[in-house]
C-alpha cells in the first residue's frame, strides 16, 4: 500500500462521512458506520476531526422508547459556515447571506440601472454587501467566500464572463475586481448551472441521478445534473439551449442567426413581438392582454407555449434525464401555461418512447434558486473540510 | 486500511496497467512504473498475473543505439481473445471477427430479407456465424462474447431491443434468444452508442475527453462520449436527435409526429420527397439527378445540407463537445455535402461563442465502425482480467 494510496483514502472516507452527515442530519455514530461500512474507529476519528474543525456538531436526543436513555446524534454547525450568494441580472440583483445548510438568513433584491458599466455594478454590488454585513451583524469571519450566478458564458478556470447578451458584458474579469473590492474569496458561473446544483442539493429533486433543469426567463438555458456534478462540456457551454435552431426561416436572433428557440420564448422577444402590435412593457402586460382575449396576444402566448412544450421535449431527446425542472417566470408564475404544457403539449411533442421516461417539476425553490446555487458554488470552492 | 478497500486498490491498479499495455503498447515495466508511479515489485507482480492469464505478452526488441542490449516490451496477446461483432440493419447485416486490439480478421455483410421476422433474422444470422467460424477456423474458445450494434432503442439491462422502427422491431429479447441460438455470451447497444466507442477506442478520436459523435444515415442518432464513457441517460436514450423537433409546422415523421430532425435528412425522407416528383430507390441516384442540374434534387440536398448543418451545431450548443465525429454516407460518401458543410454551414448555424470551440472530423473507422464498436462491447461485458 503507497502512501499516495492511503492518503487518498483517508480524505476520500472524510469526505463520504461528511455527505452523510450532510444529507442525513442528525445520524448517529453508529448509522455512519452501518452506512459506509467503515469501522467504529474509524468513523470515530474522522468525526472528532470534524468537530474539531467546527463543521459538525453534537446534539442530545432523549429517547422516546426508553426514557432516561440518551443518544448523541451528530448535525452540521449550520451558523459555522456563511456564504455569500449573488445573482446577476439585466434590471436587478439580489444578495442573500446563506448558512451552512444551504438557508437564507438574510435575502435584498437591488435595482441594477440601465447602461451602467461593469466596474460601477460590482462596485455598487460591493457596497451593498458590506451594508448588509453592517446592519444585519453578520459575523464577516464566518462568511468563507462568494458565488455569484449570470446569465451568461463564464471561463470557470479564470472566473472572466465572456459574454453575457443581457448584461451587456463581454471579456469581463469578474473574480479578480470582485476579489479586491470586497476581500473574500469569489466565485462565478452561469445562473441556471448554479440554480441546478441548488436544485439538486436542496430542492424537489434532491439525489436524483440525471436531472435536466430548464430555465424559461430573459433567455432559454438548460443544465444536466448527473449524480450531482454539473455537466459542462469543454468551455463550460453545454445547455446553451437558447441558441439551439427550431426554425431555419424564422426571427432574427440578436446573436446574428435566425430562428433561435429564444427568439420565440424569451420573455424580451416576446415583448419585442407584442410592440410591434401595441406598446407593453412587461409579461404581466401581454398576459393582460390575452385575458382581454386580443386575438394577437393569444398568437403570442400560444406559440410560446408550444416552443416550451418543444423545448422540454428536445431536452428530454437529447439528455434523457428522470427528472425534468422547469423554472423561470413563464412557468412559474402563470399556472394556465403550466397546466397547458402538462396536459397538451408534451404529449404531443415528446417522443412516444420517451412519454414515461421522466418526471415533470416545477423549480422548488423558486426565485431564490440563483442565490442559493452560488452560496452552494462559493462552500463547494472555499470549503476545506480536510484538514 | 480496511479488506475491501485493499481489494479495491489492487483491481484499479490491474486496470490501470492492462489499460496502458493495450494503449502504450508496447512498453517496458519500467516505463509502466514511470507513468503509474507505482512500485517497480507491484508492476512485476501485476504483469506476471496478466502474462498467466494470456492477455499479455513479452517481445524482445533488440536496442539501436547499444547493439547487444535487449529490450523486453509488453504488449496484448492480440490472439488470446476473439469476439464477434454484428451490425444490423434494415436491409443488411455484417458479422465481424475482431482480435483483442480492435482488428478485423474475418468480416462479411449479408442481404437481410425484406419482411423477415425477428426469429427467422436471428437465426439467419447465427448460421452465417456459425458458417464463419467453420469455414475461417476461427478457434471458438476464443471468442468470449458477441456485440450486436442496432438502430433503435435498447434495454441495456435485459438485452432486449424496445423499439427499432428501421427493423420493425418491438420489444424483442435478442440476448436470450441469440445466447440459445449461438452458445454465445450476447450483448446489444444502440449501433451509434457502440461506434462513438470504437471512434473513442481506436479512431481518429482516442483518447478525447468529451467527444458527440453524429450519425446521418438511415436515421439520425447522436451519442456523447465523457472520458471513455457513453452517456446514455435514465433509459439509454441519450442523443436520440431524430426525434428532436426542428420545425413545428414541417413534415410528418414515422413517429407521429411532425417536423422531426430526420424527416429533413434521413435517408429514407429523401428518398421518399425524391419519389414526388420521380421514381428513384436510393441516395445514389438522388445524387445523380442533382449532378444532372434538376433543380428539385437540388432543394432537397440543399435543405438536407442546411439541416446537417443545423444539426451539427445544436449538438454543439447542448454538448459542448471538444471533438464532433459526423459519420455516415451523406457525410462520408459525398465530398461536395462535406465541404458545403465545412466552408458555408457550420459559420452559419454553430452559435458564434462556440466557432472555435470544437473540431470536426469526419469517421475515421468508416462503415466498419459499428461491428468494431459492437466487438468492444462484447470485449468490455465478458473480458475478466479481474482473475
């Protein structure tokens, strides 16, 4: 046996003895160790070590069988562990403070003002936080790093935003200003991949082997979760669904092509179409005027409506996940849309042999999705639980 | 250090030096220990075990640059193991003998009746193996196994094809029922899934880390290939692209819907849009009309082409692959589609941050792809070097 050997096997059972403390909290001593077959002694030391380093926990628990009889059972240390999580939008951003187990202590949304340049965003970004750390006493020791979500492309080995259409970003060094600006650790990736790991690790669709999560919002996005890591493809690109063609003569797209899948179900093309026939501002608006029953406006919705149907059946084709999220505003906010796709357009789009091969979710957690994810993104970088 | 993980150890190592003597080969034990980084004595011991086993064997070069000196290399008895591997398809079948490193040494391609059953092609196709074996002298101690690649979609678990709409076939439980006809271990995959494993194992693509492999033929078919792995998803599914939806208001597909991927460029669709306008039987002839100037086959090449193009990058978009292989006859068969492809679609429809972000080649393993693909299924199901 090589040293390399052991080594790599004393981190790799650290690391599973904290999953499962993770996942499973409260467990018993005993319970990791029928779980992982590893020894008591073993099981014994890695925990010391654990609680030694403050991640882990022990609390009491009064049998309720045998009274007078007491069994130590083992949690995370939720308040020993903040993170920072940031989602990046075109016309706001949110902040939130997240604590070990993946809970908001403390959530503000921010409005982001047209036509302001990267560097005044993250600077205005910066001084927000530290407002936040002031007035809610946030203990800035505990706070081990920052993940920030975007719409967007991101190089992860440099943390620069190579593009993002919506903020209007391009060749952006994001970790390195943010870095500075603020003094902790940063992180960044694509919002729809973080709100996939955080969907994974604390929503609906928590363990499940191959998950595809679909975001229908400013843009169209997916991202594949197999056994929880994020599928990212050589440039950290894969699920770039919105520019996937569905129809070689349609619309103009802004990226220069024609018939992109965003060009029919992004909520900016869907306004950009609505104006050409009367001036909207909003979603809210255009679904206004479909309940008035304008006939455009149903030509709108109801074609958006396909193209979703189309698009989680394209994914379904192509990733084969069991378990499907769909999450953005068209899908969660509008129940008549969701019901639609459910009892309509599925059936009529996903392939025959595939109709039983997934289960349909909606986001569970909902608008904080991106926030949660990137907290999840900065403990996954910055948390060193060996030693 | 627990049993169980000793055990692991020393199987991964096993791995890991057969793995390097089939890819390095041929090559020293020292260099093995080199690129291992294991000990000198657990090289020897591992090696010993796999020359008793019959998978590898020493040759003695004779040294160069020090004449005298004498080198012993290590490389795979490339005679002690056989399988056999089978393509099926709609009106053809090829059966294959492949030696332990991937070569052919018997192929032959048979007509398949039109109209025949799954039970009559099943045993068609063991006596021709049989006939093979008899009339070649092939040793069938040898043979460990047989590999069956097929258009449809496979249940990997009990070996039956659950739907192949290129053969008619239906829930059809082709490994038992060719394990009883041949005496033969039998395993089965979707014939695209197999080929992207001989492209990976022994093409033009080896050793890639995240390679899609495309496949424009009787249907249409991807398969994405992650570190020598096949994604398949929940039900073996994964990259089923024909079935993509492209065009909501396009043509009806076999499957029932409409404006299916391969209704634009399966083979079988142009040939039935040439049949329209004139009576023609095959891609050939399609091709002849279109080099005759007759503007109809133009506009069906030209859409094929925009679609092969259209295809290529939504795999791009969803995979983000380093290396894209496109393989069969419209591709490999018609240098004019290829070029067309290369210099005018790709710029057109691959999304702009991604132009440089894959590279294209075309199969390098040719029509033997999926036999060879087939025989390494088997080789990976039935090869135990495990002693």
């Amino acid at each position: 046996m090589q040293k390399h050997d052991q080594d790599y096997i004393r981190r790799k059972n650290k690391k599973i003895v904290f999953q499962i403390i993770r996942s499973e909290s409260p467990i018993s001593r005993a319970d990791i160790a029928r779980t992982t077959k590893m020894s008591p002694t073993t099981i014994s030391r890695i925990v010391q070590e654990l609680i030694d380093q403050g991640f882990v926990k022990e609390m009491e628990l009064q049998s309720m069988s045998t009274p007078g009889r007491r069994a130590i059972l083992l949690e995370l240390d939720q308040t020993s562990v903040l993170t920072v999580g940031i989602e990046l939008d075109k016309s706001s951003f949110k902040i939130g403070i997240v604590d070990f187990e993946g809970r908001i202590i403390h959530i503000r949304n921010f409005k982001r003002e047209a036509g302001i340049s990267p560097d005044e965003s993250m600077v205005q970004i910066s001084q927000e936080l530290q407002t936040i750390i002031e007035q809610q006493k946030i203990d800035s020791n505990k706070i081990i790093g920052i993940g920030i979500g975007i719409p967007g492309l991101v190089n992860l080995e440099n943390g620069v935003v190579i593009l993002s259409a919506q903020l209007g970003w391009n060749d952006i060094d994001v970790v390195a200003k943010m870095k500075v600006l603020t003094g902790f650790e940063v992180a960044i990736d694509n919002e729809l991949k973080v709100k996939a790991l955080a969907e994974y690790s604390y929503g609906g669709v928590k363990g499940t082997t191959r998950t595809a999560i679909i975001g229908f919002g400013s843009g169209v996005g997916s991202a594949l979760v197999i056994d929880g890591k994020i599928y990212r493809g050589d440039t950290n690109s894969a699920g770039e669904i919105g520019h996937t063609i569905v129809d070689p003569n349609g619309v103009q797209c802004e990226c220069g092509k024609v018939g992109c899948l965003q060009t029919y179900i992004a909520e900016n093309s869907l306004i950009i179409e609505a104006n050409k026939v009367t001036p909207i501002s909003s979603l809210d608006e255009l679904f206004e005027k479909h309940q008035e029953g304008q006939l455009w406006a149903n030509t709108i919705i109801d074609r958006a409506i396909a193209y979703i149907g189309i698009t989680i059946a394209n994914v379904i084709s192509v990733y084969n996940p069991g378990t499907v999220v769909v999450s953005g505003n068209l899908v969660e906010k509008y129940a008549e849309i969701r019901s639609t796709i459910e009892q309509n357009e599925l059936q009529k789009y996903v392939w025959k042999p595939l109709q039983n091969s997934y289960r349909l979710v909606v986001s569970s957690l909902g608008s904080n999705g991106v926030v949660i994810g990137a907290s999840l993104l900065a403990q996954n970088e910055f948390l060193n639980i060996e030693i």
